[in-house]
C-alpha cells in the first residue's frame, strides 16, 4: 500500500491526516476558532520575573501569559538587546545543538516592563501558558532560518554523516551564491535529505524576504502584539509532511487544492503531480476509514490483534500506558504469551503516541516478563517503531519495576484535549460516586440541618438512581432518621440532576 495524505477543509476547521501502508498514523486538526500558535513572532512585555525559577511570564495578548526559561534566551543576550542564538526554534525540534554557553541569571536576561520578541514553541496546554523562546526561527520547505544566529546546521534526523557533508557543503555555497552570509544562520530540514544546491539556494531569498517583512512588523507595533502568523495547517502540510515515499497528497476543497497548487509551484514543483483534488460523493475521511479512527483515538481501551489489549491514561503530569493479555492464552506458554502480546504492544504503542498526539513523560507498563532476552527485543521492538516518529523521543531501558519510562516532545495538544473537555458530571475524574454514597451524604446533611432548624419536614430531590437506593435498600436507615430527627422525610426525583447532585429543602 502507498502513503498519501488526506486533507479534509471546512468552514470550522482543517484537518489532516498521514497514511502510511494503509494506516492512519498521524491525525492534525486546526479549527477557524482556535488556531495552534507553535510559530507565530509576537512583540510582548515582560510582566513578571522569577528568579527561582530563572524563568519570566511575557504578556504576548493571550489569556494567559507566556512563559520563557533563561534558557530560551540567546546565549549573550541581555535586558537590553537581542543579538545571538545558539540553537533555532524549528516547529520540527529537529535541528542538533552546536554548542551551548552558560545559562546567564534571568536578571541580567529580563526586567518587569520590558518589550521583548518572543517566539512560541509550545502551545497553551491545559493551565499552562504558552511556552517561548528569543531564539527566533522561519522555516522553508528545506531550510530554518534564525536571524540571530550566525551558523551553519543539519537536521539531527539526518544521521548518515555523508549525507550531512554534503548537505552542509551545498547550504555554504547556496549561502554563497546569494550574498547571504552576514544575514543570519541556516539548518536544514529533513525533508531535504537528497535535495541538490538550486533547491536549497531557492528558500533563501524567500526566508530572507519573509524576515525584513516580521523586522518591520516588530518595529511598528505596539506592545502586546502578534507580528508574524505561520501558515495555515494546509499549506504547512505541503512544507512539513510531503516526502519522497508520499505517493498522494488528495485534497477534499478545490479552493485549497488551488492555493496548494500555487505553493507547490512556486516552492517544490517536484510535488505538483502528487496533489489531487478529490471530487467523490463519500467524504474523504469516511471513505479511508479516519473518522472511525479519531473516534478510537478517545478512547482509554485499546484493541490488539490478539486478543489482548493496552489502557491509555493520560493526566496532566504524564501518560499511562498499560499493557493486558486479554483473551489472549497463546499456544504454548504463559512466559511465550506474554512476550507476543508485549511485542505486539510496543508496535501499537508507537503508532497510539502518534496518532493522539501524546507528549510530555510517558510510562510504558508492559506484562512482566522474566526473559532478559525478552525485555532487549521489546525495547528493540519498541524503538524501531518510534524510528518514524518525527517528534523527538527518549527512551530509558526497562526498569527494575518492569516499567519503560520515556519521553516525547510535546509542540501542541493531544488530539484528547482540543476534541474533549472533562467530564461536567464527574469533573474529569472519570468515576462517579455511588447512589449508596450519595445517600448517606443526603442523611449526613439532614442531621446537620436538623440541629439547626425547626422545620416540619424534609423534602430531598435527587436523580431517579439515588431515590430508588433510598426507597428500596436504605428504607430502613430512613425509617430510623425520622424517628432520630422527630420529622418525616419525603423525596422527589429531579431528571435534570446528575447522580452526584441533590438539595434538601426545609418545608
């Protein structure tokens, strides 16, 4: 099977998705209300310095300010000027460090009041603000630019030294060739692993256009303000996503397929026949079978061909992935059951991560196994899957708890947070407390008002559930709380109230 994308565009929203050998592995939503902000340039101000935490919240304009480590700063930067950078800020993370200086004390980076450009490489996630950085970057098809920095790299994902070599020396003459050497640094992407010199030569002038265009923006706004947008989630498709295995790029608007056309021309013609409008009566992502996929992506269970299966949990400080045999008995023994069901966990896991898009620190539990043998090839197996995992991933060896801890750079929400909320009813702790606990709260409160009040009666309203647990197996209690209180109890249901909720009202 062939790997294509599939771009789906709407009035509300963009969606995206990359499919590789028949399945869906990665999915990307913008919608028209609520944009991702990886990328944008905003001119904020500094409005608290914290140096605990050598850290700054900048207000950029947004709900909540952003936050800047010292580190996010050029490496000689001062409170009063931006000049260097040691390291770009790609939205691909993907570009090796060439060398760091020490971190200065925040005070010396930032004052309370102070104007500062500003570049976000995390979104608002959760009650987090949106995280920044100085270190300013634009990206083409092939190549970063960083206006501050003053260095040549290659991608980190571009591991034959070969290829980095000749790579690095195509960027130095492209550089050369456009008189661009005193007007910032350069990396180049993986997407242009294989690219010749004009491919590369043909991004400069247009990040370089791109630049004097934000340095104007800086210079005419006010503080706070958004001075550069990236693209919209199409057109940055075409920029990020398309590589030389991608057959098809089919497209479900005319009006995009038209713009990407005009992009593809004007910046990888290579890619032009691989775009295809898409034109049938099924919808375009009922028809590759991605809507069923996002609907599996919210769920906690996950299926495996087995007969086992995983459980994903993902909390504000980490993500749970557990791993269960399920029906799954095997044919041989219980040590050979566990090793298959583990293996097939590991592949699962990697394209799971993918696909919900999660980040931050992740703890892998598989089924113990006993085998140190065993335990190498899952961690093998585990880290061949994660190979095509553009996002950048760390992963430790099985601990002595039979648990993998690794970690995922996390750019934007998981495809959970921007398609759910919590749960009203529970708050998001995804359980509820049961009619019998409800119950005895009810009788603990009646006792408190009774002490209080000199009422005639109790009137308690509550859902269907906790009525019928009071009338049937608590009718006893509530024969016993009359005659404690001195005074009858009647009840109504309330349709309208969720199994947590109840009033008490004094008649």
């Amino acid at each position: 099977m062939s790997d294509e994308i599939l771009v789906n565009v709407s009035p509300m929203e963009t969606r995206v998705a990359l499919v590789e050998n028949g399945l869906v592995q990665e999915i990307y939503l913008e919608r028209t209300r609520g944009k991702g902000l990886v990328g944008n340039i905003y001119k904020g101000k500094v409005v608290r310095v914290l140096p605990g935490m050598q850290a700054a919240f900048v207000d950029i304009g947004l709900e909540r300010a952003g936050f800047i480590h010292a580190s996010d700063f050029y490496s000689n930067q001062t409170a009063s000027n931006q000049i260097d950078s040691a390291e770009p800020t790609s939205t691909e993370g993907d570009a090796r460090e060439p060398g760091t200086s020490p971190i200065k004390d925040i005070r010396e980076l930032a004052r309370e009041g102070q104007p500062l450009v500003v570049q976000v490489v995390k979104d608002p996630i959760s009650t987090k603000g949106a995280r920044l950085t100085t270190q300013l970057s634009l990206s083409a098809r092939n190549l970063v630019y960083m206006p501050y920095a003053n260095h040549v790299g290659i991608s980190a994902r571009i591991e034959e030294e070969a290829e980095r070599d000749r790579l690095k020396n195509l960027l130095e003459q492209a550089i050369a060739a456009t008189d661009a050497q005193r007007t910032g640094g350069f990396i180049v992407r993986t997407l242009a692993e294989g690219c010749c010199v004009d491919e590369l030569r043909a991004d400069i002038p247009f990040l370089l256009k791109l630049w004097n265009s934000v340095e104007d923006g800086i210079e005419k706004a006010t503080v706070p303000a958004r001075v550069y947008q990236d693209l919209p989630l199409f057109m940055r498709t075409l920029r990020d996503l398309v590589r030389p295995l991608i057959e098809k790029v089919r497209i479900d608007s005319a009006e995009a397929h038209e713009a990407m056309g005009r992009f593809a021309q004007k910046y990888a013609p290579e890619i032009m026949d691989k775009l295809e409008h898409y034109t049938g009566d099924r919808p375009l992502f009922d028809l590759n079978g991605v809507e069923d996929e996002l609907e599996r992506a919210l769920d906690t269970q996950v299926p495996l061909k087995s007969g086992g299966y995983l459980i994903v949990e993902q909390t504000e400080a980490m993500t749970t992935i557990d791993v269960n045999t399920g029906a799954f008995v095997g044919r041989r023994n219980l040590e050979e059951t566990i090793f298959k069901t583990n293996l097939e966990a590991a592949t699962t896991i990697a394209r799971q991560l993918r696909l919900r898009n999660l980040g931050g620190i992740i703890i892998l539990d598989f089924i113990d196994m006993q085998e140190p043998e065993h335990q190498r090839q899952v961690l093998r197996s585990l880290e061949k899957a994660m190979e095509s995992d553009r996002a950048r991933t760390t992963i430790t060896s099985v601990s002595e708890l039979g648990l993998i801890e690794m970690t995922r750079k996390r750019t934007r929400e998981s495809l959970g947070q921007i398609m759910c909320e919590p749960c009203p009813v529970c708050k998001g702790r995804g359980v509820l407390k049961t009619p019998q606990t409800v119950c005895y709260e009810i009788f603990r409160e009646i006792l408190r008002e009774a002490r209080v009040y000199d009422n005639d009666k109790f009137l308690v309203l509550a859902a269907q559930s906790v009525i019928d647990c009071l009338l049937d197996e608590e009718s006893a209690h509530v024969a016993d709380l009359e005659t404690f209180v001195g005074r009858t109890i009647e009840f109504r249901v309330e349709t309208i109230y969720n199994q947590e909720q109840y009033d008490i009202v004094l008649v």
